[in-house]
C-alpha cells in the first residue's frame, strides 16, 4: 500500500499500487477536504541504466514515539534537512511532532569526484544542535560521514547509507 497526501489539507490517502501500471494516471478526491487531485504511477528505470538523477545515498528516520520510519534520498550538493511545516522549503522534510528539531536544522553535502564521493555534515545554526555519533558538533564545524554513520537532530535520529557503488571516502 502507498499513501499519497493531499496537496490542500495534508490529509493522506493510501492506494494499492500493484493495482495499477507504471506511467499510469490516478485521480483522487481527498476525504477530508473533497480537493480532486492527480498523480503518476513513475516508471522505472531501465535495466543496466541509471537515470541520470541517482541518489547518491540516503538516509533513514528510525521511528521513535515522534515519528515513523522514513527514508529520503540524497543528492549531489548540499541537503538541507529539517522538521516538515507548511512554507518551509526543505530538501528532506521529515514528518514528525519533535519540536525540538528545527524546521532547518542541519545540511549534508555531497561532493563526487574523480569516483568518490564525499558526504559530510553541518549544522545550520539550529537550537538542540547537531550530533554525529554523541558527539555535538561545534559551531560552523563540518564533520566527515560514512555508511553507518548516526545523526541525532532534535530528538530524532537518522542513519547515513551509501551505497557500494558510490566509493565513499
């Protein structure tokens, strides 16, 4: 089952999505508010080929009583990560009632060169500050990520993962 949040009053609906081919259309009237709104059912990539805007990683929200698991992907630059609130653009908004996360509390960068790719992490000038693996990160301090890699925002934690292919430093 795949939910889908409707784009007027945030109110999610849940959908079957093996009931339906890929690239096809599906049109929704939201329960709660009766907005009609449409979606695609993506396609994916061809075997062998990857599209050209590939994660270069991810990272995954462990559930905690403030939020559930979720899972965003990374892309090359910087990624702004904060608590998800109507306005605030944000690359990766995760959805939680943590009001001790700032709705733009830290950045992960991601450089690639010459075959390896970098992922490293600041904190944006939050309020609870940034914590890689215990540790605070001090003020403009930039630290240095790998796979596995724990960060704690607010009271909320997620965990880096690169994939193999990506030649971490």
């Amino acid at each position: 089952m795949k939910k889908v949040r409707c784009p007027k009053c945030e109110n999610y609906l849940t959908f079957d999505e093996t009931q339906y081919e890929e690239g096809q259309s599906l049109v929704f009237i939201c329960e709660h508010c009766r907005k009609q709104f449409s979606i695609r059912i993506k396609k994916k990539g061809r075997e062998g080929k990857q599209p050209a805007d590939q994660p270069c990683g991810s990272i995954t929200v462990i559930e905690n009583r403030f939020a559930y698991e979720q899972t965003f992907p990374l892309k090359e630059g910087n990624n702004l990560i904060g608590r998800r609130c109507i306005g605030t653009v944000v690359d990766i908004p995760i959805e939680t009632s943590d009001m001790s996360m700032d709705r733009r509390h830290c950045i992960i960068h991601v450089k690639k060169n010459a075959g390896k790719t970098t992922f490293t992490l600041r904190d944006n000038a939050s309020l609870t500050g940034t914590f890689l693996q215990n540790e605070l990160l001090g003020d403009k301090e930039q630290a240095l990520l790998k796979d596995g890699s724990v960060v704690t925002i607010g009271a909320t934690t997620f965990v880096l993962h690169i994939p193999a292919a990506n030649g971490n430093e």
